[in-house]
C-alpha cells in the first residue's frame, strides 16, 4: 500500500485540503522544534551540514506557504522513486515470502546468522 501511495504522490497533484493540512502542521511544530539548546544546535547543524544561508529557518515559514501542488508533484518524481525501495520485513519467512513476492525479488535472511 505504501508504494501505491508513492507512485500515486508522483502521478496526481495533492488536494488544496492535503496541502493545507501540510502546510498548518509543519508551521505550527516549527516553533516547538527550538525550545531547547540541543534544539537550536542541531538547527544550526542543518544550516552547516547543507550549507544552507544563515536566514534559511528566518524565512522557513514563509517558504512552505509559497510551495503549491506543481512544486509537491515536481519533487515527488525528482525525489521519489518506489521502485528502488528495499522492504524489510520481519516475521515467518514461510508467511511473509509469499506476500511479498508479487512486489519483486525476496532475500530471506535467518536471523541467527545475522546475530551469531
């Protein structure tokens, strides 16, 4: 369901509701994203990590009520590719190959190799 979800994100633009609905969440967690030291720091690392400009999170709020349906869907299908994913899954192999077979190739691995 996940990978139908990403291609459908690739292929039709978002609704006005699902932009909103977006847009009003990442503005409204903004602010509780600096209520600590640790919090501005780590701000401050993205800024250094991504060479961003020093005014980046000034103008943060500003940027996500500019991006629209054509800027979502151009990013989608630059950024998003559900056919290169890799899907782990844990539990039965004997349940679980079966079902996901359908999506591609399947690698069991035995857990007691991996942890031996």
């Amino acid at each position: 369901e996940i990978l139908n979800e990403l291609e459908r994100i690739r292929d039709e633009p978002a609704s006005a509701a699902e932009i909103e609905e977006t847009r009003s969440y990442l503005q409204g967690v903004f602010p509780y994203g600096l209520q600590s030291d640790s919090a501005v720091l780590q701000h401050l690392k993205t800024l250094a990590l991504f060479d961003l400009p020093d005014d980046y999170f000034d103008l943060y709020q500003e940027q996500i009520s500019a991006v629209g349906a054509v800027d979502l869907q151009r990013a989608a299908r630059e950024q998003l590719r559900p056919h290169h994913i890799v899907t782990v899954a844990v539990g039965p192999a004997s349940e679980l190959e079966p079902q996901l077979a359908a999506e591609g190739d399947v690698e069991v691995v035995n857990s007691d190799s991996v942890f031996a």
